[in-house]
C-alpha cells in the first residue's frame, strides 16, 4: 500500500470525529446529510501531499517507523491541513467562480448549494480546531498548534487578497500592477506558507524536536522558496496541463489573474504585443484567451520556464549543502514530491 493508500485509509474514522462535531448539536438528519455530502466531495480526493508532507516530517525528525499511536497522531494533524486546504479552496472557487476542482463540479456548482458553499467553509475552518482539541488538548505542544494554525490562516488569507485585488472589480484591467513582486507577495502567503511551511512546522510539534531560532528560520526560508518554485509550476499547469491530469480547467487567462506566465510575457513582449495583452488578458470568451495563448506559444514560455524549473532545483539543492541543525531530508522529500510533476 503506497504512503498516500495508507493515508486515506484513516479517512473514514477522521470523518465520523467530524460528524460527532455537528451531531452534539442534535440539528436533524437535513444538517447531518448536508454536512456529510460537503465533508466527502470536499476534504478528500486531492494529492494529499500536505497530509504525507506532515507525517514524513515527524518520521524523518524520529529517525525511524512512527508507531500506530505516533501515526494517528501526525495522520490527524495531516488531516487538519488537508481540511485547511478545503476551507480555502471551497471559498476560492465561489470568489474565482471556478468550474471544476479535482475532476468534479466545484461544491458551490452542485445543485442546492450556490453561495451556501461560503457558510460551509466556515464549518470546515472551524472542524479543524475541535479535531485539534479532542486528540492534542493535554499535549505541551497543544497551544502552539493553535497559533500555528491561526497565524497560518491569516497569512493565507492575506495573500488570496492580493490575488483578488491584482484587477479591481471596478477599475479596467492595468497589466502594469502584474509586476514579479506582486507575484511573489502573493506566493508567498496564499500558498507557500501553508503548503508547506505549516506541514513542516506541525511536525516539527508533533516529533516533539526542540529548534532553536535559527533552525526554524532555516525551516521557514526552505518552504517558503519550496512553495514558490510549487506555485509557478501551478501557474504553468494552468495554461498548459491537462485537465483530465490536474483535475481543474485552467482559467487564469479568463479570470486575469496575476500569473508567472502572464508576469514573463509581459517583461518578454514586444510594445505590439503588449497591446495585444492589454485587449485580450481578462477577457472570458475563448478566442482572447487564444490570443493569448498563442503569444506565449509565440515568446517559448513553456522553454523558459523548463529552464526555470530546472535552475530553481538547482539553487534549491544548493542552498541544502550550507544547512545544519536541521535534517536536510525533509526538504528532500518535499522537492521530490514537486520535481517535475505534472498535477
């Protein structure tokens, strides 16, 4: 059974904690099913990987196989995240009006749901902190946790501003805002942070390890440029990935979004194409975003960023050689997991 098969296979007890959340309330069977349904179309079904990156972290830490109480443990906290994930995608599929997410219709696209979809990412946020209270409450770790998770959330929630607020709603689209700054900004807390510096961080907690500052700055600097080279594979799977692999229609085209691809066409086009850009970036209907296809077709974006991946691995494992007083495997094992991938 792979890593991920056995991740998944704590799912169905993971979510019957979850159900005994809503059922104290004694809401009705109405409640119960809506919550159920939302939990499984919107909780599992993904990479996992923030859940595998979690529980590889405290294995790694314990230099050994984790025992069955010390894998519940990390595989509830994997949980967590993968919840955490849920909550924001849920929210951002309504903000981004997205089509399809991990191969099936986005939850507020399912038929009754709507706008409801923004109060059931409510609930979600809110399960992870009673999973978090019933199975680490008397740990010594148990409060930092709870800031990690909180200060994580917030970071996140920031950077998904400064994606929205790239193209005003009631401003006309200035490519010139789509600057690499922004970009990074907005890599850097909407996805860097809690993809990989959260897993990171909570097994760090759960493995019980004590870091000094300087070990947990290694930590943060590590994920934090892991998570950009990840987004800016997103980016690029976005425009160029098949949906059938990745599980979504791209729309970053359509939705004007302040994109890698986007951010290098715009330091690479000429002043004709830049017109171009400026007509046809943002807008829905398929033939602008050919348009724009075919000028990144045009400036071999997909060349240039094979050579990014490949010079960001590169810096990457350079960075690796000078660390000590942390385990360079666990970063190992993140940038595998990412190399190359495809989804």
């Amino acid at each position: 059974m792979s890593d991920r098969d056995t991740f998944n296979s704590t799912w169905p007890m993971i979510r019957e904690e979850l159900m005994s959340f809503v059922r104290e309330y004694s809401l009705g069977d109405e409640v119960n099913t809506h919550i159920l349904n939302m939990f499984e179309h919107s909780i599992p079904g993904g990479k996992m990987n923030r859940a595998l990156f979690v529980i590889e972290t405290v294995k790694i830490l314990k230099g050994r196989a984790l025992t069955e109480s010390e894998y519940e443990e990390a595989s509830v906290l994997g949980w967590c995240v993968e919840i955490l994930q849920a909550f924001f995608l849920v929210a951002d599929d309504v903000m981004d009006q997205s089509i399809t997410r991990r191969g099936q219709p986005c939850w507020y696209r399912m038929p009754g749901i709507g706008l409801d979809a923004i109060n059931d990412s409510f609930i979600l946020e809110n399960v992870i902190y009673a999973l978090i209270k019933k199975h680490f409450a008397g740990k010594p770790y148990y409060v930092d946790l709870l800031e990690i998770f909180l200060k994580i959330s917030f970071r996140t929630e920031l950077g998904q501003l400064m994606d929205l607020t790239s193209t005003p709603k009631d401003m006309q689209l200035d490519l010139s805002r789509f600057t690499e700054e922004r970009h990074t900004n907005i890599v850097v807390y909407k996805t860097a942070f809690y993809s990989f510096y959260l897993p990171v961080c909570i097994g760090i907690l759960c493995a019980e390890v004590k870091l000094a500052k300087a070990g947990w700055d290694i930590v943060e600097k590590m994920c934090i440029e892991i998570g950009k080279f990840f987004q800016i594979q997103d980016d690029y799977l976005d425009c160029y990935g098949d949906p059938e692999t990745i599980g979504k229609i791209g729309t970053d085209i359509e939705d004007a979004k302040c994109s890698w691809m986007v951010v290098k066409a715009l330091q690479l086009c000429s002043p004709e194409d830049r017109k171009m850009l400026d007509a046809c970036y943002g807008k829905k209907d398929s033939e602008n975003v050919k348009k724009v296809k075919e000028l990144y077709g045009k400036l071999d974006l997909s060349k240039v960023y094979h050579e990014y991946e490949d010079a960001s691995h590169a810096e990457l494992m350079e960075m690796m050689k000078g660390i000590e007083g942390f385990p360079v495997e666990v970063f190992m094992y993140l940038i595998k997991k990412i190399y190359h991938r495809t989804k």
